[in-house]
C-alpha cells in the first residue's frame, strides 16, 4: 500500500448532486433541524439508577425471606425446670439471624411481653465477659430451627443455673 | 449590493429563480463549504447516506441560527464546521459506529482511474484507509477529517478546534502514526 499520506491526500468524496436542491427545498419548507435527541445511555440512566436502588434495598432494607420459630418449652439455663423458650429469627434453612431465649413465666408455651428475656444475640457472635463458674452447658437436638425443614438443627445454651443465660447459639447438624 | 450567485447547473442567477433570503444563504454557503464539508464528514462516518444527512442538518441548522454569525468576524468557515463538529458528535452518541466498511458504500468515492480495474484497487486501498481510520479516536478522525478531508492546514483546523496551530499539527502527526500503526496490524 501507498504511503498514508498519499492516499488521504487523494481520497475524495463527491456528495450526490441532488443534495443541494432537496436542501434548498428543506430550508423553503421552512424545515427545522433534528433536535439533539439525548443519548440511550442517559435514557437508560434511570432505569439503571431504579435498578440499582432496588437491589440495595432487596439486600440491605427489604426484609428477607426469613422465618421465626418459637420453641417451648426446655430447661435451657439448668434451674430444672422446662419454663425456657428460646425464638429463632433465621433465613429459610440459612443463617441465623436472631436468637433470644427467654423464660416462659405466663405458660404460654410461646413469647409474650408476660415473658423474661433472658439473652438476645443478634447476627454477630458474643458471650458476656464475666461467666459464672458453676455455669452448665444445655443442648437440646434436634429440632427444625430455621425452617428448613427436616429437624437438624441443635439449640446450644451455656447457663449458669437457676437462671442466669451467658450465651446460646443454633448449629446444624451436616 | 452582493454579487448574484451563479450555479453551474442553473446558469440564471439566483435570486430569478426566487428563492427566499435563506436558501439564497444555503445556497451560498453550500457552494462555498459543502464539498469540504461533506469530506470532512465522510472521513468520520460510514456511509455516503449518513454524510449527506448529517451535511444536511449541518446546513439547516446553520440558516436557523444564521443570526448568531457575526460576519464582522470573518467567513463562516469555522463556524459552520463547529455545527458539523456537533452533528457528528450527536450522531456518534446515537449510534454505533461500524469500523467495517464494505465496498458497496463508497458510491460517492471521486476517482480519476481509467480503467474498471484501477478503480476497484483503488476502492479496495481506500476501504482498507477507512476502516483503519475508523478504529482511530474521535479525536484522531477529526484532526484527519479536517486536514485531509476538508484540506485545511493545521493552523485552519486548529482555529476550528480552538486549539494553535502547532498543537493542530502534533495532533494530526499522532493521529498518522496511529493510523499507520491500524493498518499494520
């Protein structure tokens, strides 16, 4: 090939001959020029933006599709007696997202307002600093906890007795 | 009073043929900047089709805002291939260019070969240039477009870019190299 140079040099377009009369009779027509339609990017902008939204609140507002089980009633913090409950907040047959146990005073079998709370552990692990010597550790097995299902889940309580819960957590079994 | 304008294919003069103050000023500015114009647009665009309409709009916008020239400042050149500049960008914006030209879309390609066969290798040589030229910048095309196509020198297109002379002409040493650099490949 000739050197670039040369050939653009040479490169000549010709506009067809009628271009100039079909424009003489757009202007005589008193046409107006296409208005500066805004790009699709910017016309998809929104909708990218609404997209965007949603699924930030899909993931860190909108509540999940999660399921409470309510279970009653078991010695969980050792006193000897089966008053204790403990509600689990948990993503179907996923994690577990709340645990409190609580001790069921009005025998509802279920937690009222009539009910002690005893422990509430929410998503991140904890145990509270000062564990009581003489504490027990309470499993009870196997129960379907987190909806799942199939009855694979063990309640995990660590209690100092008669009524004294430090810690709990649900675990599954594989 | 202005001189009449005369056109080659309508020997009488223009304003017999009673045409309005703004097609007389469409006239007059087609006859003086469309040819450049139309390459400096056919360097950057695919088709013979989409350069002829943007050409178009480039002039119908001009004659509405034909107002907004201040002669005082000289000739519209510059300010004419300003509108074309934003034509072109808003039609990039709005489509896709194709960097794959077929032979097919140079109807308006101007030849001086005698013969059936040099045209068709010339074709083939300035299919190969545009497509090469078609992978290049925005930026890179323009400068091309207005030296080569349009045939100004780097201190015109540098005045229509709003950038000096010696800038335009770097520019346009750059878009060569990257050009020839396309077409190696």
């Amino acid at each position: 090939m000739r050197d670039v140079h040369h050939v653009l040099r040479q490169m000549r377009f010709e506009p067809r001959s009628s271009l100039l009369p079909e424009l003489l009779g757009r202007v005589g027509r008193g046409d107006q020029p296409t208005p500066p339609r805004p790009y699709r990017g910017r016309r998809w902008r929104p909708i990218g933006l609404a997209a965007i939204v949603t699924g930030l609140l899909a993931v860190f507002a909108l509540p999940r599709h999660q399921v409470t089980v309510d279970s009653c009633c078991y010695d969980l913090d050792g006193g000897g007696v089966p008053d204790d409950g403990a509600v689990v907040v948990a993503d179907r047959n996923g994690r577990v997202s709340r645990l409190s146990v609580y001790e069921d005073r009005d025998t509802s079998r279920t937690l009222t307002e009539a009910d002690v709370v005893r422990l509430v552990r929410a998503g991140v692990p904890m145990a509270e600093h000062s564990i009581h010597p003489g504490f027990t550790t309470i499993r009870h097995c196997c129960q379907d906890l987190d909806g799942g299902g199939p009855p694979d889940d063990g309640l995990l309580v660590i209690a100092t007795p008669p009524d004294r819960v430090h810690t709990a957590a649900i675990y599954e079994l594989r | 009073m202005p001189p009449p304008i005369i056109d080659s294919r309508h020997p009488e003069p223009a304003s017999a043929r009673n045409e309005t103050p703004a097609q007389l000023l469409c006239r007059q500015w087609y006859q003086a900047y469309g040819r450049p114009l139309y390459n400096y647009l056919r360097f950057q665009v695919a088709s013979p089709d989409i350069a002829e309409d943007l050409a178009a709009e480039v002039f119908l916008r001009a004659v509405r805002r034909a107002d907004s020239f201040n002669p005082a400042r000289g000739d519209p050149r510059a300010w004419l291939f300003r509108i074309a500049q934003n034509a072109l960008r808003d039609h990039i914006r709005q489509t896709r260019r194709r960097p794959n030209i077929s032979l097919g879309s140079f109807r308006d390609l101007a030849y001086q070969a005698p013969s059936p066969e040099e045209r068709l290798l010339w074709e083939e040589e300035v299919a190969r240039l545009v497509g090469a030229l078609a992978t290049l910048s925005a930026r890179d095309q323009e400068i091309i477009g207005l030296c080569y196509g349009s045939q100004f020198t780097p201190a015109d297109a540098g005045e229509i870019l709003g950038i000096r002379g010696s800038s335009a002409r770097m520019r346009l040493w750059r878009a060569l190299r990257r050009l020839r650099e396309a077409l190696s490949e």
